[in-house]
C-alpha cells in the first residue's frame, strides 16, 4: 500500500538518482525541479531538469481491483489507483565541452544499470526532504517502481516543447516510472465469514475455460466393440449401433444427449456414469419396437447437456448421421415384366411421408413410390431393370444411405451382407 505522497516521493528519488549521476560525470551540477527554463544568454550553469509532465493509468492494473463496493453501496475493498508517471530529463550546460551529453550518459547507464526504486533509494528521498514528506510510506508498497525510456518520435517531441512557451529546446530523455499504486483513505468493512459453501455445502459449481464439447465419434456394430486391432468406424450410426463419442468436459453429477431431427420431437437419452468420463461417452442405439417411430433417418443435431449440482451446461450442436438399415427385399429373385421391376424395401426405422427416399442399385437411382403415412417399407418400380445376380442395393434418406455390411463371425470383420442383395433375371 501507499498513500497520496507516493508520487512526489517518486519525484524526489528519480531526482537524486540523477543527481548523483550527472554530479559524477561534471562537478557543479545543480538539480531543479518543474519545467525546464533555459539558462540566461552567455549562462553555462550546469543543471538537470526532473519534470514530471504527464500520469497516465497503469493498463495492466487499472480494473485489477473492481469491483470495490457491494450492491448496497458499501466497499468490499479499499480502492487502489495504477498509474505511470512520464519524466522528462533535461541537461543543461556547456556544449563546447560536452557536458549536456555527458550528464545525459551517466544518468542513461546509471538508470539501465538499476532500473527499480530501492527502499534506500526512497529512504534517502524522504531524508532529504522531511518536511514534505516524512509522511510516505511508499518503501512499504509491494510493487516496486521501475524506470524505463520512452521513445518519442520528432513529432511528438515537437509536440512536447511547444506545449514549453519561450523555452528553446534542449537534450532531453524521456523516463516512464510503472507502476506507482496509491490506496484509498477509506477502509473496507470486514468481510463475513463464510459458513455453507453451495447448495448442501457441496461446494461452487466453477466452470473453467469452454463449455462442454462433441468432437467426433466412432460409429460400429455391438459385437465389434474391442476387436483388436479395431475395425474402422462405419460412415454413419445405425439403429442398434454402437457408438463412442470423444470430447471435452463431460464429465459431471449427471449427463444426456438430446438428439434433434428437423421432423421429430426431441430425443432424450441419458447416459449412465459407468458409461463416460471427462472425454469419451459410451452408449448403444435402440433398435426396439418404440425406436422404429420414435427415430428417422437424416441428419441429427446432438447436444450434451452436463449437470452439476443444479446448473446445467450444454455443448454447441455436433452433426451425426442416422443411415437407415435394410431388412429385407422382396420379391428375390425378382423376374421383369416388360423390362419393369417392382421392389418392396423393409427398413428401420419407418420412413416419414415428407422424406426423399431413394433406392441405388447398379448406376441407378429410383424414387420411392408416395406414402401418406409413416412406413417400414417402401416400393420402388424400376423401369428398364438392371439385370444381374447378386445385386448390391443401397436406401437413401434424405441424404443418408444406408450401408450394406455385416460382421463376418468367421473373423470378426466386416463381410458384405447378403440380406441387401437382389437378383434380377
């Protein structure tokens, strides 16, 4: 802490420093403070000016202590003003014999050399000047002032002496003294213990950083989860799927992902504390009777929603594909009739009637024949048929297609699935 004669005690110690540097480099220095004013003609008095000509805030501490007072008014804590103050130095003397430069030289090194205002440094201020201020108690602040130059350009220079009327410019340096703090007179009331810490004395619910976050996600059948070495994930979830999501800051009293299609209510799945941790959420889609309506395919925003105590925090919206699987085709074989063929996909889960549904067989793709009313399986009449043995088919949702693949049990990879064949003669 330090109180108002912080400033002029800076004032007084910079002056002795430069003092007593200049005095070593040309004997007969004298020092004054203020402004500089220019010897009379034909005067060669050596002097040193010390002027203190501007006090800006300290940018790095001048919010350090907000807020100071509570709600009612009253100080939380003693207010603390940061501020830098700018000196200008001016050198006067003979400039035959160099004695401005000089002076100027043996204060710069001085200054670089020990650049932090000592408690001697202030001691010997005050000494030398107890009548104004004996009272200061700036050896006692924590922050230490410290003296760097200032590079000014010749404008601002310029700017600088014409501000100094009828003084003609001299040698002159710039010193910046940070940071000078100075407290308030008025004294905080003490502040009251604290006797429950949150909700049920559980402690403050602190978030640090950002809040919780889906990166990515590995997409598999329940069977291949742990094969070793690990099989690739599949392009998109399926019902029944098994699926590891990675990500940031899940972990927490509770945890639910609420998945969200353009043409459905929102899905909410909680998700068990033996089934994620800080980064990694484990779960298994349903495939169930309720899933087959309660699900579409598409694309889905999902959104994790962590607990803690009574907040909640929630991811920014990841995007995950739902593909739909096809259970059966019929007829297969499937005979042409006038080169038309007529297939009846089995999917899950039913398909909406404001879906685009597309079937993909050979270089082809068909639109589903019109549905009023949510279904699991869909007609598509192909015209001038492909024909071929072993046909591999793929269902397209809106946008989402469904992927022809199974696990081989004979090794535990991934193997084409014969159910998504048809033959067409």
């Amino acid at each position: 802490m330090s109180n108002h004669l912080a400033i002029a005690t800076v004032t007084a110690a910079l002056g002795q420093i430069v003092f007593t540097s200049a005095q070593g480099a040309v004997n007969g220095v004298q020092l004054r403070f203020g402004r500089p004013v220019a010897p009379a003609q034909g005067n060669t008095d050596r002097r040193v000016h010390v002027y203190l000509f501007q006090v800006t805030p300290n940018v790095a501490l001048r919010n350090a202590d907000l807020p100071t007072r509570r709600s009612d008014g009253s100080l939380s804590k003693r207010p603390q003003a940061a501020l830098e103050l700018h000196y200008m130095l001016t050198f006067y003397g003979d400039d035959q014999s160099f004695e401005p430069d000089r002076m100027l030289g043996a204060v710069a090194r001085d200054l670089h050399a020990r650049p932090v205002l000592t408690a001697q440094n202030i001691s010997d201020a005050i000494s030398g000047n107890p009548s104004s201020l004996s009272d200061s108690d700036l050896g006692d602040a924590i922050e230490r002032v410290r003296f760097t130059p200032t590079t000014l350009s010749l404008d601002e220079q310029s700017k600088l002496w014409s501000v100094l009327i009828q003084t003609p410019h001299a040698l002159t340096v710039v010193y910046t003294a940070s940071v000078v703090l100075i407290d308030a007179v008025e004294n905080a009331a003490p502040t009251l213990p604290v006797l429950r810490r949150g909700q049920d004395d559980r402690g403050v619910n602190t978030t640090l950083g950002s809040s919780p976050r889906l990166d990515s996600a590995w997409f598999g059948f329940v069977q291949s989860e742990g094969r070793q070495p690990p099989l690739p994930s599949l392009a998109a979830a399926q019902l029944g799927a098994r699926v590891l999501i990675t990500g940031d800051k899940l972990s927490g009293d509770a945890l639910s992902l609420v998945f969200k299609h353009p043409l459905l209510p929102p899905l909410t799945v909680d998700i068990a504390t033996a089934d994620r941790d800080e980064q990694h959420i484990r779960l298994t889609l349903p495939d169930d009777g309720p899933a087959q309506s309660t699900w579409a395919a598409g694309v889905y925003n999902v959104v994790a929603d962590v607990r803690h105590g009574s907040a909640v925090s929630s991811s920014p919206a990841w995007a995950m594909v739902l593909a739909p699987r096809i259970t059966s085709i019929t007829p297969n074989p499937a005979a042409r009739n006038n080169g038309s063929v007529t297939l009846s996909i089995a999917c899950h889960p039913q398909v909406l009637p404001d879906q685009k549904a597309t079937l993909l067989i050979a270089d082809r793709e068909i639109a589903a024949q019109p549905h009023a009313a949510p279904s699991a399986s869909l007609d598509f009449v192909i015209d001038q048929a492909p024909v071929g043995n072993g046909q591999l088919v793929w269902l397209r949702i809106d946008g989402a297609e469904s992927m022809p693949v199974r696990i081989d049990p004979a090794n535990g990879g991934f193997a084409f699935d014969d159910a998504q064949r048809v033959s067409i003669t």
